[in-house]
C-alpha cells in the first residue's frame, strides 16, 4: 500500500495535511477520514487503515493547528475549519483523483465540520457521495445540572487561561483555539447549534440530502445519543441510525473513543461504515 502526505497551504495562512493511504488497485471513490477536536490523524488511523484494507482510496485529513497540519491563527471558531480548511481538502481530492465526488467519513468534530460546510454552501452537496458521522453532537453534552457546570467551567477556564484546559478535557493530544472551544460550550449549553450571525445551522440540515450513516455510542459522555440523533432527524436526505449498545446487539456500550480504536470497533463498527460506502 502506497502512503504520501500533502501539506495544502490556505490563502489566509496556516495549513491542511492529507494523508493518503492508496492500496495498489482502488475501487471506487476516495474516502476522506476526519478527525475530531483536541485530535489528529493518529485518532482515526484505524478507521483509515480498515478502510485502506478493503481498496478504498483513503484520505486521513488533519485540520489547521492539528498533528502535521500549521493553524491559520489562534482567533478562529468553530465555523472557520468548516468554511476554509474543508473546502481546500474536498478540492485538493478530487482534482487530485480525477473524481468529482468523495466520500466523506468522520469522527466527533470531523462530522461537525462537515454538516456546517454543506448547511452554508449547499453548492458543495454535489462533492459528497455520502456522510458518515460517528460520535457527531453539538447540543446536548450538558443534560443536567452538573453536566451543565462541568461544561460552563471549562468555557470559563478556557477563556481565563487562553488555551483548552487539558484536565477537564483528557479526549486527545492537541489544544483548540479559545473561540472554537467556548462557541462548543455555548451550542451544548444553550441546545441550540447557532452560528457567531445568528445562522441556525440544525435547521439548514434539512436541505443536506446527502445519503447519511450517523452512528452514536450508548456510553458516549462527549456525544450522547440524543444529541446525534437530534442531528441525524435533522438531515434532509435517506439517512441510517446505529446506536452502539448491547440493547442493539453490540458486545458492549461504545464510548466516544470505543468506536473509532480497537478490537470491537474494527469487528463491529468499521464494517457497518463499509457495507453503507460500498452500497451508494
């Protein structure tokens, strides 16, 4: 299996990495694997090395100021990855494979980023052949009173300090920049997945008809069920819902990182993304 890295610059600065995992003869569309916030490629290198296995072109993508890839600046949101770091990715894959559509694989943030490109520039809805999401929630991590505080202080730390304070969110090796942090502790407090202008991203979901595979983790503290769910009703085009629990005949309740690392995550997880890319 071939593997290559490629290091896009941005027009305003800082960088996205691609890394390629080419088996020798793929089948099909390039698959873009995403990871999540306060993460890298090294978080979804199972997903990537699975899918590799089973002759899909594979596409690791690490976002500005994450693993190999520079930060454009340490001011940006959320939304700014989604509106400049993706479509520099999207791009780059199918210009540099010759196809005009990927599809579009992610983990916990790597989803979120997705959902707000398409909900602000539909246009793009004709790149993605299909949007996986795994562990992908921005409303709903503070269900109670103590979830609520727990989630209030790390917003209020984060701005206090300048930088994510790493004790309350042991989830992955990288910092966030200070507004990409506290505008997630906003949307999960408030229950409302609101743009900085006001744009409500959660309505502009129903016009994203692109086929969807949206798997949650029954023991998911960062993303619980009910917010990808609140996600996956929202989606406008044929949509599938796994919740990983013994209830639905899984080996265990998935946590956050359970279903992207691991024996049961490659046995039980990775094949359901496989079986839904290989039927589009």
């Amino acid at each position: 299996m071939k593997q290559e890295t490629h290091l896009l610059p941005m027009r305003a600065g800082g960088q996205v990495a691609l890394h390629r995992y080419k088996p020798v003869n793929p089948t099909g569309l390039p698959v873009v694997v995403a990871h999540g916030t306060l993460s890298n490629q090294y978080a979804v290198e199972h997903l990537g090395s699975f899918l590799a296995a089973q002759g899909f072109d594979t596409w690791l993508l690490e976002w500005g100021g994450h693993g190999q890839a520079k930060p454009a600046h340490r001011t940006q949101n959320f939304e700014y990855p989604a509106l400049n770091d993706l479509p520099t990715a999207i791009d780059f894959v199918v210009q540099h494979t010759g196809h005009s559509q990927l599809h579009w694989t992610s983990h916990s943030g790597g989803g979120l980023l997705a959902l707000m490109l398409l909900a602000r520039q539909p246009e793009r809805i004709s790149q993605i052949k299909t949007l996986s999401l795994i562990g992908a929630q921005v409303t709903d991590a503070a269900p109670n009173f103590r979830e609520k505080m727990r989630v209030a202080a790390l917003g209020a730390l984060t701005r206090l300090l300048g930088h994510t304070p790493r004790k309350l969110v042991p989830i992955g090796p990288e910092g966030e920049p200070t507004l990409l942090l506290l505008q997630w502790c906003k949307w999960n407090l408030s229950g409302r997945w609101k743009g900085a202008d006001g744009f409500d991203y959660l309505a502009a979901l129903a016009n994203v008809n692109v086929p969807a595979l949206v798997i949650a983790g029954g023991r998911d503290e960062v993303a619980p069920p009910k917010g990808c769910r609140r996600i996956y009703e929202a989606l406008g085009g044929p949509k599938t819902w796994h919740e990983c629990t013994v209830e639905q005949g899984f080996s265990k309740d998935f946590s956050h990182s359970q279903m992207i690392r691991g024996e049961a995550a490659k046995t039980e997880v990775f094949p359901l993304l496989q079986r839904f890319i290989q039927a589009a």
